[in-house]
C-alpha cells in the first residue's frame, strides 16, 4: 500500500498540497524569484483538492513537461547568473 491509498484521495491531496507549500516556500526563501515556479505544485494540489473538473490521473502526465519546463527555467537563470 502506498500513502495515498491509505490516505485516500482527498487527504493525499491536503498531504501533497502541505509539502508542495513547504517546498515551495525554502525555495522561495533560499533562491528568491528563481523559487517562485515552485508555487505551481501546490497550487495543482489546490486545484485539484477542490474541482471535480479535473481528475488526478489526467493531471499526473502534464508533470514531466511541468518539471522539465520548470528545471530549464531554473537552468537558465543561474546559468545567466553566474
């Protein structure tokens, strides 16, 4: 069993939604705007958590282009930094 079944849908979501948050914000914190595409995660968590629009298995394969494009921004921008 994964947490996310023992979770449950909806609870995995609040779990996910609260480490994205997490995530997102020492991003922010330790690499100023360059963390700021960080907020995107938690913000899919949220979306998700309260739509019934989208589902989580649609959205779970836009992720690797999600971290690709986000990686590559990230890339970018200290490699133009330093």
């Amino acid at each position: 069993r994964t947490a996310a079944v023992a979770l449950g849908e909806k609870r995995a979501l609040l779990f996910v939604l609260a480490n994205w948050s997490a995530a997102a914000l020492l991003a922010i914190g330790s690499l100023g705007a360059i963390g700021l595409p960080a907020l995107v995660y938690p913000l899919i968590a949220l979306v998700l958590y309260q739509s019934a629009r989208w589902s989580v298995a649609a959205v779970y394969w836009w992720f690797p282009y999600l971290n690709a494009l986000i990686g590559f921004l990230a890339f970018v921008y200290l490699a133009a930094a330093s």
